[in-house]
C-alpha cells in the first residue's frame, strides 16, 4: 500500500485502541491525542493540542517529565507505570495509569509517547488490598519504627512497638510532624531536638543512613492532665528509602529507648560523669553498651525468630502483587490461602495433590515442572496457568511463589501470590481475534469482515460487510444465522458457494470463492471471500472468520476487456486480409513485369525489381507474424495435457531441410508431461530453434534442449553455441520488430521471440536468455508443473540424435 493508506490504516488502529495515547514535544507540550483522551477529559482536541501536559495533571505533570529524564538517562524507552489523577475539563479527578516511551532516548529532540488508563475500581481494590497488608506487616513488626516524609518530617506510618514506647496514638501521630507530635520542654530545653534535626536534615543531603549517639530527648507525659514532659534516653538511627531514581522518598527512625539503663547508671552515683559535658555522651555511650548489652540482647533472642519470619514474609509479598495470599508446605502436598480473595481453594496431604484436584489436565504437566524445578532449585518461579475456583468456574492466574529456608537452608514452607488475569487473557484472545480478522481484510482488500460461529449458527459482521449483504448492520452486530446470509447470493451461485464452504469445514482448507450478490440497494455485486476454519482440541469446528472484497469493478472491466480482444482479433483479421491483397497484387505485376521486359530491362531494372518484389514478400511475413501475435491470447486453441518430446519431434520435423543443409546437430534432454496449447508451444520451440540455426555463425549449429524441474515449474532450455548477444542488448530482442541486425546480414520480421514471449505468459511462464558475444546463447522459459500424476518421471537420462543426411 502507499503511504497515504498506510498512514490511514495507523490512525485507525490508534483511534480503535482502549488506551488513550499522547505525544508530547521536547518541552512537554501535546503534539497529537487520540480520541479516548479527549472523550476522558471532555476537552476538544484543538483545545488540547500545543498545551503543557500540566493542563491534564496538574503537579503530577513533574512526575511524568522526571520519568522522561530518567529514561533519556538510562538510555531507555519504556516506563513503569505511574499512578497519576487526571483533572477533567469539568474539574473532575480521575486516577489514572500512566505509562511513557522516549520515542528515541538519544536523542532528546525526539520527544515523548505515551498512554493512559483509567484505573478501574477493581484495580484500585488491588492496591488498597495490597497496602492493607503491607501496612499490617510493617505495623507488627517488633522494633520502634516511624516513618516521615522529607522536608517536613511528616508521620506517614508508625509501628506499634514504637506507640508502646513513647506512649502515644496513631491518630496523634500520622499526619503530624515528628517536632510537632514531640516538641522541646520549654521550661528544661534539651539538645535532643536539634540533634535529632540534624541528622534527619544530614540523610536528606547525603542519602546515607545517619547513626546518633544517646540522646537526651523528654516526651509529653501522655498521662497526666498538665503539660508535663518525661525524662527519656535514646539511641535513634535515621536510614532513607530511595526511589528508583535514587531519590529520597522516605526516612526510617528507628529508636532504642535506654532509659533504664541511664536511670541505672545514675543510681550507682555516677551523675558526676553525666554532667561533665567533655566527657559525658562518650562515656555514657560506653557504659550503656556494657551494662545494657546483656539486657538488650535477651530482648532481642525473644525477637528475633517473630522478627525473622516476619521479615521473610515481607520480603515475599513485597517481590509480588497479589489477589490472593496463600502458603504451602515444602512438597506443595499441602496448600492453604490466607488472605486476599477468595478463589483459591484449600487442600491437605490426605487428598489428592492441589496440581491434581485443581488445575485443569491440559496445565497439569507444565504446572508441575516448574514447581518440580523450583524445589530442586530452592528459587522462586512465576507461571502463568489455569486453575478451577472455589465455585467450579476456570480462571486463568499468574501464580507466584518463594520458599523460606531454614538455617540449614532447606525449604521450609513456600509462600505465594495468585492473581486473577482471567479478564486479560480473555481480551488478548479476543485482541488476537481481531487483529487475524483485521490481517485478512487487509490482505483481501477487504470491505468487510465476518466471524462465523458454527455450533450457535451465529454470524457476526461489520457494517461494510451487512450492507454488501443487504443486512440490517445492527442485527449483523449482534449476529445472524447463516441461511440469511446465503440467501443473498445470486440463485445461480448459490448451491456452488455452500458446497464449497461445506467442503471448507470438512478439510480446514482456506477458503476462496468468487460469486454475486444482491446488495441492500438491490444491484448486484460481484464479490471475493476469503477464510478459514478455527477447530477445538477435539477437531470440532467452532468458528470460521474470514473477509470479502468487492470485485464488481473488476468484473466489468475484464468484461471490456473481452469484448475489446474481440473487436480487436476481428480488427486484426480484416486489417491483415486487406493489406495483404494490395501486396499480392503488387508483388504479382512486379513479377510480370520481370517476365515481360526482362530482354528491355538493363541491370539495374531488374536489381531494382527485385528489391521490390522482396520488400513485398517481407511485408507479407511481418503482416501473417503480426497476426499470429495478436490471436496468441485470443484464440480458442484448448489447454490439454501434451508430450512435449512428441512437439519436439514435429517442430525437428518441419525444420528437417533447415537442419539437413547447415549441417545442425540437435541434442534433446527427456521431456515433461503438461498442461498447454500444443500448437503455439510447437510454434515457441520452433522460433527459438530456427533462431537457433540463423545465428549460428560460422560453425556448424550445436543445438541442446533441455527440462530441469524446480518446484512447481518446468524450466525448459534451448542451448546454442552461435554468435551471442550482447547483455546491453537481451531485453530489446523479446520487443516486436526490434532486430539487432540488418536484413543483410541475417533474415527475419523481428517478430518471432516477441510471439514467444506472448506464448510462455499466455501459459503462466516467463522467458529470458543468458548469453555473451562470441559465447553462444540459452533461451529458457518456465512451465506450470501441473498435478504429479500428469507428470512423467525422467528415468533414462537424456536421449541424443544426431540429424543429417
């Protein structure tokens, strides 16, 4: 196709997308939108379009330009999705999906590409579901944890351990500043609060985790009615979270709180050193290490196998997002869900295996090698299956699974994620379907598409296809039955067009007819239809699209065109009957004129005479061998299955004199069985060995004819050692009354390998020649093979004879 359809295929397929796409330029500013973005935004395209992206985000427009930098950086082109709200033309917030491509990441002048979708309330489950155990495990993990924001140190999530130890709510505390929720004692001012500042302020510059020394930091007594603050101890440290682009996203504080012991070392008297500020923080760190590390560390063994297998947990449902949650043993004999939705179903190790009872047979074997693979290699695998819920329906998953080791590290339990992509792959299938319809049209040309359920009798057409049929295009949307379809095919083609469909279905065959219909304005059409036959595992046939094209044109002019040969063959005829009679009658007075007064005429009379006598005998040759090539493809010779060794044989025979007096030796390869018209194919091998012994040369003619078979074509090859042709020169001999020599030097109309190459297409060939100067030449032309039983094995080489006196 050209550019322009091409180009117009590519906006159809943008506009038919779900998505909506964009294009930004280099600052930013939308380039082109599709139609799903301006039906989302309620915005016109031209009121879009040269705009900021921030029209559409707002702030989150920042993100999308990051995203940008980052991938021109990387050298990348393709971004993780990013959760961003859309802001309509009405003010109206939609979170969206948002993905976007650096069409080249070189080359930053190249701009952007993206696309964005609504995130549905499913989707959004997920998510809510997902942070809802995330958030329960970092909320029961032992340890003091606080997690703020940057800048502001905001509280975004809290541990329990940590509202133990200091006393506190997580109301009062999400949402807030970490000064806020405990701020200096006025009235006994500690340097625990700008130290603690300090550090937070130090892992926001440098990225790194920030170790602070004990530190003397009162909190608001949270028991008692009068602004009260008590003394506390701690030893705090402050790690950041990164983004993927290195950024700080968040900031962990962590806390130990020593009170006891500092209470501790000021009971035993050692206030003195405590108050000694050269010497204080560092002996008192000192000392809290040594008299608080056995303490610390039995609080730690009752810890830590809580901490470790929670931490393992963590880790396992972080590497995934899920549906559902659920845990095995480490053979998979036992499997149980334990949070998430409820479609997985429970079993223990008296039953039959979970891969058994609940995965469909046809998964069963992939499903169980990979699990298989996964024990022996103690890693984690991801694999895409069916499964039977808990209410007997079949959904398709994507399954993810971990193991926990032991100290030992052998596999202790796996745990794993299921998420429900059952609605994914059913519209990849449907995608899938569509693009195989939509690839048949194109390649037919297509003004319309049908889709053939077989078992419901349910066909489902475009519009095109509806109003090509005279079908209501609505009830086509939904569907119509087979018989209604038919009966819009003319009478006469009608029984051929449902035997061949039925002979379709019955082979799986492709499917191609050609025929007429009556179209919903009552003219009639002709048309061409191509499918195929969709089978189940059983082989039954369940489907059968295909497209059709309107070929009405076409038949018209193929019918002008007949007509125009017609006329033209009859042209053709009259023409060279009465050019001819002019020539006989002129050529015959020259001759009587010879007779008459030849005693009269001097030398040059009759030189003259004969020049002209010979020039009419020329014109009479060009004028028969113009017809001849005129009725190569009109006339009515049959198509029939030929010898071609037997055409051989008459073509050697007609030439005997020819052979005989130049003394020609004529080598002949065995020969195929065709289909052909046997009196042009004998007219094709005559022209091209009488060239053959024309342009010989000096020597006597060695002349050898030969079939070679490459797939389903005959090459047939005449084979001389004459006086060549120039390469410069081989595409003007096949042109009508082009001659490379004079009549002086060899005789001819010019006419006779332009006939041949109107007989070899005529037969669906075509015809060439490899030849130098001085070096002979070789003529070759295909031949359709036709069906194997039409063909004669070549079983006793070549034959050679030797013609002469």
């Amino acid at each position: 196709m050209d550019d322009t359809e091409a180009l117009q295929h590519y906006r159809t397929l943008v506009e038919a997308v779900d998505d909506g796409i964009y294009r930004l330029d280099v600052d930013g500013h939308l380039v082109s939108v599709n139609d799903v973005i301006v039906e989302i935004t309620g915005y016109t395209r031209e009121e879009l379009l040269g705009e900021h992206v921030s029209v559409l985000f707002g702030g989150d427009s920042g993100t999308i330009e990051q995203e940008i930098s980052r991938l021109r950086a990387n050298d990348s082109k393709r971004s993780e999705p990013l959760g961003l709200t859309l802001e309509t033309a009405e003010g109206e917030q939609i979170r969206c999906e948002v993905r976007v491509n650096a069409l080249d990441a070189s080359d930053p002048a190249q701009g952007a590409v993206g696309t964005v979708r609504e995130t549905d309330e499913r989707n959004q489950a997920e998510t809510e579901t997902t942070e809802s155990t995330f958030r329960r495990l970092f909320e029961n993990v032992p340890g003091n944890y606080l997690i703020v924001q940057p800048g502001d140190y905001e509280a975004v999530a809290v541990s329990d351990a940590y509202l133990d130890a200091t006393m506190t709510d997580r109301a009062e505390i999400l949402g807030k500043s970490l000064f806020e929720i405990f701020p200096n004692n006025p009235d006994d001012p500690a340097e625990g609060v700008e130290n603690l500042r300090e550090s937070l302020e130090r892992v926001a510059e440098t990225g790194e985790a920030d170790v602070m020394p004990v530190t003397h930091y009162p909190i608001p007594d949270r028991t008692s009615d009068r602004d009260e603050f008590e003394e506390r101890w701690w030893s705090p440290t402050n790690s950041p979270v990164l983004t993927t682009t290195g950024e700080i996203d968040y900031i962990i504080h962590s806390v130990e709180d020593v009170t006891p012991i500092v209470q501790e070392l000021q009971a035993d008297g050692d206030q003195e050193r405590l108050e000694v500020p050269d010497t204080a923080e560092s002996q008192l760190a000192s000392d809290i290490v040594l008299r608080g590390q056995e303490l610390l560390q039995q609080a730690k063994r009752e810890a830590y196998e809580q901490l470790r297998e929670s931490e393992e947990r963590f880790r396992a449902l972080v590497t995934t997002t899920s549906d559902a949650v659920f845990s095995t043993n480490a053979d998979w004999s036992e499997v149980h869900s334990l949070e998430g939705a409820d479609f997985l179903a429970d079993i223990d190790e008296q039953g039959p295996s979970w891969v058994d009872e609940y995965v469909p047979p046809e998964d069963q074997p992939r499903v169980q090698r990979t699990i298989d693979e996964a024990i022996r290699t103690k890693s984690s695998f991801e694999l895409e299956h069916r499964i039977v819920r808990k209410d007997d329906t079949v959904a398709w998953i994507v399954s993810r699974a971990t193991p926990l080791l032991d100290e030992n590290g052998e596999i202790t339990r796996w745990l794993g994620t299921a998420n429900d992509v059952t609605e994914r792959v059913e519209r990849e299938r449907y995608l899938e379907d569509a693009k195989e319809r939509l690839e048949a049209a194109a390649e037919a040309g297509a003004v319309g598409t049908w889709e053939w359920n077989i078992p419901d009798d349910r066909m489902v057409t475009g519009a095109s296809f509806a109003k090509t049929f005279g079908i209501d295009p609505e009830a086509a949307t939904e569907g119509v039955s087979f018989d209604q379809f038919i009966s819009a095919i003319h009478e006469d083609d009608r029984d051929r067009v449902k035997r061949k469909i039925e002979d379709a279905i019955e082979s799986g065959k492709e499917y191609k007819e050609e025929y007429r219909v009556w179209d919903g304005d009552g003219n009639l059409r002709w048309v061409v239809a191509r499918g195929h036959v969709e089978y189940d595992d059983d082989g039954t046939p369940v489907s059968f699209p295909g497209a059709l094209a309107d070929i009405t044109e076409r038949k018209q002019f193929e019918r002008r065109l007949e007509v125009s040969n017609e006329r033209l063959e009859q042209f053709a005829y009259a023409a060279s009957h009465d050019l001819q009679e002019p020539l006989r009658m002129v050529s015959s007075y020259l001759q009587l004129i010879e007779r008459r007064y030849r005693d009269d005429l001097d030398d040059d009379g009759e030189e003259f005479i004969e020049f002209a006598i010979d020039g009419a005998d020329r014109m009479r040759d060009m004028i028969e061998g113009l017809l001849e090539y005129s009725r190569v493809d009109t006339r009515n010779d049959s198509v029939e299955s030929i010898e071609l060794n037997a055409v051989l044989e008459d073509v050697l025979e007609d030439l005997h004199v020819r052979i005989v007096e130049s003394d020609a030796e004529v080598t002949v390869e065995e020969l195929p069985r065709l289909e052909g018209d046997a009196s042009q194919l004998r007219q094709l091998f005559q022209n091209l060995l009488d060239n053959a012994i024309t342009y010989s040369g000096d020597e006597p003619p060695r002349i050898h004819v030969s079939a070679d078979r490459r797939h389903n074509d005959w090459v047939i090859s005449v084979d001389d050692e004459g006086i060549g042709i120039d390469p410069k020169d081989q595409d003007r001999i096949f042109t009508v009354f082009d001659r490379l020599h004079s009549h002086g030097a060899y005789e001819g109309t010019g006419i006779g390998l332009a006939l041949c190459q109107r007989i070899v297409e005529r037969h669906g060939g075509e015809i060439w020649v490899d030849s130098e100067p001085g070096e002979g030449a070789t003529f070759s032309f295909t031949l359709r093979a036709g069906s194997e039983h039409e063909l004669r094995t070549v079983v006793d080489g070549h034959r050679s004879s030797r013609l002469n006196d």
